[in-house]
C-alpha cells in the first residue's frame, strides 16, 4: 500500500448509470419515457429491481413489493426482468470504460470506478475524461451515465450521486477539505440507519462534528469503524481501484505541449518514455513474456498510426528495439507529431485471472 504522505493525488472516476434497468427498457420502447414504468415486482412476492424518475415522483422505490408501488402510483407499468438485455448493455459500457484505462473495478453491472491518474486522453484532465464516457454512453448505448470525479473511491461515489441523474460533478484536491467538512454522516458509505441515528444521538450530523471527536473516542464507540470513520471525516481514503482483469498490454503515451517538428525529435525522446514503459511494466507486466511491440503517433493533424510488430523478448524492451518500428511508422521525416506512445502486449496466457492493483 502506497504511504499516503508520498503518494502522488490520485484521478479516480465513479460512474453510475441512471435507472439502469428501467433505462434499457425506455431505449428499447420510447412510449414508456413519460409514463412511471418499474422492472421487476410482478407476482405475489416480487419486489421492484429498479423504477424510472417519473415513478419514483410517487415515491416508488427500488426494494419496494411491488404491490406497495401499484398502491402509491396506480398507472405504474411493471416490466419482467430482461437480464440478457441489461448484461449486454452493460457490457458495451464496459468496453467504452476500458477504451480509456485498464483501470476499471466494475462494481456491479451498471456502476465502476476508474482510475485515470495515468491517463494522458483529454489533456489528463479527468473532468474532461468523464464528460467524453458520459457522452459515448449516451450515443452508444443510448442511456445516460451520471459520474464523480475525486481523488479517491470514497468521494467519487459520493460525486457520481451529487447530482444524479445524467450529471457530473467534480471535488478537486482543493475543494476536498470544504466540501467533506459539510457532509452528513449519513452520506458516507457504510454509515447505514443504525449508526446515523447512533451519531445524531451523539450530536454528530456533519462529518466537521465527526472532526471534534478524538479517533480513540470514535473507536470506543464504534469499535473498528470509529478509526474508518475519523479518516473519512478528514476525506482520506486509500483504497485502490482492483482490476480482477489480467492486462494483454501494457503502454504509455505523451501528448506534446509544443509538436516535435520531425522523426528525429521523435527518436530523442524515446529513452525517456521507454524509462516510464519500463516502470510501468515492473508493476504491471512482471514475469510476463512480451509477445509484440508497438508504436503509436498522432500528427499534429490528428491523424493517428499504429504500428505492431511481433517480437518475443523476455527482459524489457531497449530503445533498438523501438527504433525501426518508429522509422517505419514515420513516414513523413519531416511532418510535426503532437503524441507519441510505446506498447507491449503479452502472450495469451490462458492462466486464470490474477488480482492486479495500482499501488502494491
Ligand atoms: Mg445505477
């Protein structure tokens, strides 16, 4: 685990669709977008899965016996439950996430955390990152995402719901102090009934209230959570997004601030991207065989090339190794490159799913 005085802020990105159930069906059959519609509930014993904004205007709620919704919103529509349908929209939503980092912890079918603090897409601005996902989600998939951004997984899912639905909303490093400072308690995960009316009885409403309290005194309380909940009164949370996916590659990208006029400007700064691939790949690609190298240009046109070539090495890869796929994928000598990227992808292993983290 990374020691929190030294780790670099981290860009973490929590992603929820809206409704998700309810939003395929309203895809699929348009007529249902202003009526109250519910998936699930149907029969003696069924509870509602999920309901849309205009249902939950009658205070259906999802958990809720569908029954109990019919009484409160008599002109409700219950769908039957199309798993099928929801797991592939799920999946074009995934695909989209991982487009932009390997770093996605999928949280269930409809919700992830994402952590961008690498990526170099829309100018590494994570803002910038989560409005471009919210937008390929609405064309794509044709629902709408809502997203937080933070610096980590605690207040980026406090932010995804901020301003739920179909919305946004950022806590920069700098704002994270006032803004936790003013949050209920019961806003923090894992605070359920029980413990908010424990904290309301002991005078604590906000997480400032939660400050005034010595971390001993929390835990004599609330045993083991009273040292959770003092570090999440101050925001700090270091848990790190878990990818369960085994990487088949491994890269890095630097996007120019002024373009490099030509190839050989391009050759001068692959020792030190090739120093950032290999200590990318100590993390991340350890032990692995790399199958195939590739390069990747953007012209300051914006026009992008890829070029891939098999080569099976087993220690790191050098700058000669690098060298001709670069010559041969510059194809204008003279032509301005606004980013230039290296990558290695590995043999398919076949081997079962390995955990992998960020910081380990
Ligand atoms: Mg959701």
């Amino acid at each position: 685990m990374a020691d929190n005085a030294t780790a670099p802020v981290r860009k973490i990105i929590h992603v929820d669709c809206d409704c998700f159930y309810a939003a395929v069906e309203m895809r699929d059959n348009p007529d249902l977008r202003e009526r109250p519609i519910a998936v699930g509930g149907a029969g003696r014993r069924g509870v509602i899965t999920t309901c849309n904004y205009p249902a939950r205007r009658f205070g259906v709620r999802s958990a809720m016996p569908g029954g109990e919704a019919l009484r409160l919103c008599p002109d409700l529509t219950l769908l039957p439950v199309d798993m099928p349908r929801y797991r592939a929209a799920s999946q074009q939503v995934m695909t989209i996430l991982r487009e932009l980092t390997e770093w996605v912890e999928p949280l269930s079918l409809d919700e992830a955390y994402l952590d961008v603090s690498e990526v170099t897409a829309c100018k590494g601005s994570a803002t910038l990152m989560a409005q471009y996902l919210r937008e390929r989600v609405r064309e794509e998939v044709g629902i709408t995402l809502s997203a937080g951004v933070a610096p980590n997984k605690f207040l980026a899912k406090i932010a995804s719901d901020w301003q739920k639905p179909d919305g946004l909303f950022v806590i920069r490093p700098e704002d994270v102090d006032g803004f936790v400072r003013q949050l209920p308690v019961e806003k923090i995960h894992g605070v359920g009934q029980v413990t908010a009316r424990r904290l309301h009885e002991l005078s604590i409403f906000t997480c400032d209230d939660l400050r005034q309290q010595r971390p001993e005194q929390l835990v004599e309380w609330f045993g083991k959570q009273g040292y959770r909940l003092h570090r999440l009164a101050y925001g700090e949370d270091d848990r790190p997004v878990v990818v369960t996916r085994e990487a088949k590659s491994v890269s890095v990208e630097r996007t120019f601030a002024a373009d490099l006029p030509n190839l050989q400007a391009c050759q001068a700064v692959l020792p030190s991207l090739l120093e950032e691939l290999a200590g990318r790949l100590s993390r991340r690609g350890r032990d692995k065989p790399v199958h195939k190298l590739f390069v990747k240009i953007r012209y300051s046109d914006f026009s992008t090339h890829t070029l891939e070539r098999v080569r099976a090495l087993s220690g790191p890869p050098q700058v000669d190794d690098y060298q001709p796929l670069l010559a041969a994928l510059v194809t204008d000598a003279q032509r301005p490159i606004r980013l230039l990227g290296l990558g290695v992808r590995f043999q398919a292993s076949g081997a079962p799913t390995r955990q992998l983290r960020l910081f380990d």
